[in-house]
C-alpha cells in the first residue's frame, strides 16, 4: 500500500502535481462522436457550442479496422478545435486491448494539453486505475502535460462493481464514473438485449382480489439499474468524485430515456451520455434543476437563517438537513446560470 503521505506526489519526475479536489463543472451530458466519423466529426465544433463534454470514442462502436482512424482523426480534431467552454474527452480501448497503448501515448503525447479526462472502460479493479495512472504520469512529463489529464471509469463489469469502492479512491485523478449497462448486463449474464433503460419483464404485480381471483393485477415495471446506480453514487460522493448515467441506446425512446436520465439525476448524478443531439437536450433540461425547485431552494436557504434550527414553510418542516440539501440544488443552479444566461434568468440568479 502507497503511504497517504504520497498518495498527492506525482507518480513520474516532470509529471504535474495530482489534484487534491476534482474541479466541478457542468458535466450533464457526455456527448459521444465518432472521430473516424469525418461528417460528425465536421460538426464538432458546431456540437462543442452547446455542449458540456465532448466526448471522442475509441472503442465499442467503432469498428475494428476503423481504430486507427478514430484516434487520428481525435488528435486531428483536438488540435484544430477550441471547444471554449466544453470539456474535451477521450474513451481508449479496453486495457485487454491491442489498441489501448498507443491510444494513450498518441493521444497524450499530441494533444495532452487539451484533454480533460480519459474515459477507462470495463474496469475490473483498482488494479487497472494504477496501470493508468502511472503511465498517464509518465506520458505526461514526457510531454510536458501542464495539469493532470483526469481518469473516468466506467462501471460495467461485475467484478467493476464489487470492487467500486476501492476503483474510486483508486488515485487522485479519479474523476467520476459512468454506468455501462450494456457490457454490465453482458458481464452478469442478465437476460437482456438492450442498452440501458428498462424492461417489461421486470416488474412487480399487485396481489390478487380477494373478491374475484381473475380480476386484472396491475404491475409496475422496476428499474434494473436502481441498485448499481445507487452504489455508484455512493461511492462516488464518498470520494469526492462525479457520478453519471450512462447510454440510452434507444434514441427514439425520448420518453423513457428522460425517465431514467431524471431517476439518475434525482438519486444524485450529475449527468448522462448523449449518443445523438436529441439527447444532448435532454440531458440539458433533466439535470439542470427546476426553475421551481430553485426558487424553493433559495427561499428555505433565506429563511433559515445560519442554516440552524427549525423553521415551518407553507406547512413543511425545515432544518439544518433541508438547507443542506437546497444549497446542493443552489449550487448546481449557480454554477449553471455562471454558463448559461438563459437559466440565469430563469432561476433569477
Ligand atoms: C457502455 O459502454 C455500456 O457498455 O453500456
Ligand atoms: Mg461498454
């Protein structure tokens, strides 16, 4: 086990110092393109205007004889884009890959100085973040990176989840994780085909009549990703990391899509994958706060005063826990509007 003492050292001489606290800043879309793409590529930056993450793909969805493509046509992109205000990431290959080597030493060595943060998929264990971690350090001194490039697991492997805990406090760079729900249903032999969301199979059915055994049951379909996304946020908060839902794979589904991107939201992510521009507005409106949840926030925080004690709101109880929850719902509104003069407006701040 590495000291405490060392934990914030940087693990290659010349590497920059790790950070102590991940920077918070609108994250509520992870939008997926396709670098090899040359026709999405001609839109980013275009997308990166109303964009929180920019995300280039690497790995599953693009074809095998189209890797090489894909990581030059990222390091073309990063160079000739100023994405402003949006962030700029990468999801590399898989670690059991032949790909994922040179995906890091190209990417970072060429355009390190502009990436945000690597996307790892299908992490087993804390193990895998070392493996990066080091070598990122090592590319980094080696390029002169000036701030360290962040790492982002997904979650999406059984053994992923298991050891979720110790894969978030694996290294400082930790910035958040993601739910893959697909390699994750595929990885515990679930009995699903789809990408994320839910399925009709699983639900629960109201008891039968005691009256008339063949009157109607209803059900209620439940969600299969509840208990994952919970762990995740858990250990995600106890880390001062970022959690996030991952893809909706039915992009026509808007409906459903923005159910399960509130569920995540309201269970204590910050956003969600975009697979298509549908998405990006969808993830825009679900994880921005309500205008009428902001104003609430914003009146409990007034009237409480120095957040101690009880106070009575139009019949609701309030204390020390409310105003810590609306001054989450504030802070996110605040450094929204900071971006956003339209939702500044709207949430008058
Ligand atoms: C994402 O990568 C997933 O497998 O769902
Ligand atoms: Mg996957």
């Amino acid at each position: 086990m590495r000291s405490p003492k060392d934990f914030f050292e940087p693990l290659a001489i010349g590497a920059p110092q790790p950070v102590r606290e991940i920077p918070v800043r609108p994250s509520r879309m992870i939008h997926f393109f396709d670098p090899s793409n040359p026709k999405m590529a001609a839109k980013v930056p275009s997308i990166a205007k109303g964009c929180d993450i920019l995300l280039g793909n690497l790995e599953d969805a693009v074809q095998s004889d189209k890797k090489l493509a894909a990581r030059e046509g990222f390091i073309e992109i990063a160079k000739a884009t100023d994405f402003g205000d949006c962030q700029l990431w990468t999801r590399v290959n898989s670690l059991d890959s032949p790909w994922v080597l040179d995906d890091l030493i190209q990417i970072v060595t060429a355009v390190g100085n502009k990436l945000d943060v690597v996307m790892v998929p299908k992490v087993e264990g804390p193990e895998d973040i070392h493996y990066v971690d080091r070598l990122l350090a090592q590319l980094e001194a080696r390029a002169k990176v000036e701030r360290p490039i962040l790492v982002h697991a997904i979650l999406e492997t059984a053994s992923g989840v298991v050891n979720i805990e110790a894969i978030a406090g694996a290294s400082p760079r930790m910035q958040g994780m993601s739910l893959g729900p697909a390699d994750l249903a595929a990885s515990r032999r679930m009995k699903t085909t789809r990408v994320g969301g839910g399925h009709p199979g699983y639900l629960v059915r109201a008891d039968p009549s005691p009256n008339d055994a063949e009157a109607p049951r209803p059900t209620a379909q439940q969600d299969l990703w509840h208990y994952t996304i919970a762990r995740m946020v858990d250990a995600c908060a106890s880390h001062g990391i970022l959690p996030f839902y991952g893809p909706f794979g039915d992009i026509r589904d808007t409906l459903a899509c923005e159910d399960q991107f509130r569920n995540a939201f309201l269970l204590g992510c910050v956003g969600a994958w975009s697979l298509h521009p549908v998405q990006i507005e969808i993830a825009k409106k679900v994880f921005s706060p309500t205008v009428e949840d902001v104003v609430w926030a914003k009146r409990v925080i007034d009237e409480m005063g120095d957040g101690t004690g009880a106070v009575m709101i139009d019949g609701k109880m309030q204390d020390d826990a409310t105003v810590k929850q609306c001054r989450v719902m504030v802070g996110l509104a605040q450094m929204l509007a900071d971006r956003d003069p339209d939702l500044k407006k709207a949430y008058g701040l």
